[in-house]
C-alpha cells in the first residue's frame, strides 16, 4: 500500500513538473507572437447597424484590440477624429470603422441652399481675408453685347466654410439658394474677373441706418441734379435771344 502510494506520488509530480513546462513553452510563445506583431491598438468597430449619413455617437461604437502589425493610418484610433462626422455609406454591428467611410456634416444652414466652392485664382480675388459665417458681395466683369460691363452679380452671400493654406486665404465655400448656385458657376467658368468684397457685418439697425443716410444722400444729390440742370435749361434761351437781339434792330 506504501508502494503504490509512493509511486502515485511520484506520478502526480512528474504530471505537475510536465504541465508547468508546457504552460512556460505555450507562454513564450504566446510572448512571442505579441512581439511579432508589436502589441495591440485599440481601435472602434459598429456596435450596432449604422445608417449612412447619419451623425456619429459614442454609443454607436464599441472597442476592439487589433494587432499592431494590422493597423494602419486609416484605422479610427481616436473618437476626437469622429466629430462632425457622418458615414458615407451604411454599417452592419462589428463592422470595422475606417476614415475613407466619413465625410463632413454638411454646413448648410438651410438643407434647400447649396454650397459652391470659390476659389482663389487669375479671375477670382479676394479682397480681405474672410472668416466662417462672414458676408460677401460679389462684383462681376464680364462682356454684354460686346461691350465690358462690372456691375453686382450677388449681395450678402453667407461664407459657410473657408479654405486657407499656410494661412493665406485660397477660397471660400458660399452657401447659396438653389436656383442660384447654377448662375454663380456659370460667372465662375466664364466671366472675365469676380471680385469678393467683405459685406457689412455690423449690426441690423446700424446697417438700417447707414442705408439710410445713403438713400437720403442719393435723393440730396439727385436733387441737386435736377436744380443744375433746370437752372441751364433756364439760361439757354435767354443767351439764345440775347444773340438774336442785334438782328432784330437791324432796319434793314
């Protein structure tokens, strides 16, 4: 009975020593493989089926550990890279998330406006720097019935959006109405010169009353006008029988 005792025992020691040597070989090269592939990211999938176009929340995704080796720059590692964001197309649950699958939210205030990029070039210039929400006018050159003509093609078009690079100022996105947007393409393809002044952005009474003052100015000048050309009108005739007086004494 001692016997058998004493070899079970030396059994279950041998099977112990035997398994701590497989654990430590199975670890190492667990250990191993992780160094093959350099560790784990952590790195967002659907949590849930995603319709396209739709803005993107936290609790629409969930994270999942990738390997190093299989991450790449296109891989969304940061939630921060997601704001104001939507996806172009629609995600099933555990599908992976990639930035060639965003696009912006749309800017346009209102969704019947349309936004048409302006950019700077040979015909088109800017003449201040503009900001996100700024106003503009846009002056137009062009060729009307073969002669050159520069009149205002838009007033107060709303900058949704700017473009700069280096900090220089290389175009504008104008958020206009529908039925605008093919107009102002068409003086950006073909019209001789566009020019983009900065709109007033002061305030609705203080642009009321700046109009104001214009529209009485251009009455006060009007005015005068008139007066100046009454007043020669007045002095023709009389210089014109002032000349004719001397025939009119002459007996013969």
């Amino acid at each position: 009975m001692l016997e058998s005792k004493r070899k079970a025992t030396i059994f279950i020691s041998i099977a112990f020593i035997f398994a701590c040597i497989a654990g430590f070989l199975f670890f190492r090269q667990v250990q191993n493989l992780n160094e093959q592939l350099g560790g784990t990211t952590t790195v967002y999938v659907a949590a849930e089926d995603i319709p396209s176009r739709t803005p993107i929340k936290e609790e629409y995704l969930k994270k999942m550990e990738l390997p190093n080796k299989f991450v790449t720059p296109s891989h969304i590692t940061d939630l921060s890279s997601l704001k104001n964001k939507v996806f172009a197309v629609p995600l099933s649950s555990g599908d992976l998330l990639t930035k060639n699958l965003l696009k912006p939210v749309s800017n346009v205030q209102n969704p019947e406006n349309r936004l048409v990029a302006l950019y700077s070039g040979e015909r088109v210039r800017f003449d201040q720097d503009l900001s996100a929400l700024d106003r503009v006018d846009l002056v137009v050159s062009q060729q009307e019935n073969g002669k050159p003509v520069t009149k205002v093609f838009m007033k107060d078009v709303l900058v949704s959006a700017v473009m700069q690079t280096e900090g220089k100022l290389v175009g504008v996105g104008l958020e206009v109405s529908q039925g605008n947007a093919p107009s102002l393409i068409h003086v950006q393809n073909y019209a001789d010169s566009i020019r983009v002044l900065k709109a007033n952005v002061g305030t609705e009474q203080d642009t009321a009353v700046q109009s104001s003052k214009d529209n009485a100015n251009a009455a006060e000048q009007k005015a005068s006008n008139k007066a100046s050309d009454k007043a020669t009108n007045t002095k023709q005739p009389a210089v014109s029988d002032a000349k004719q007086s001397p025939k009119e004494s002459d007996p013969s």
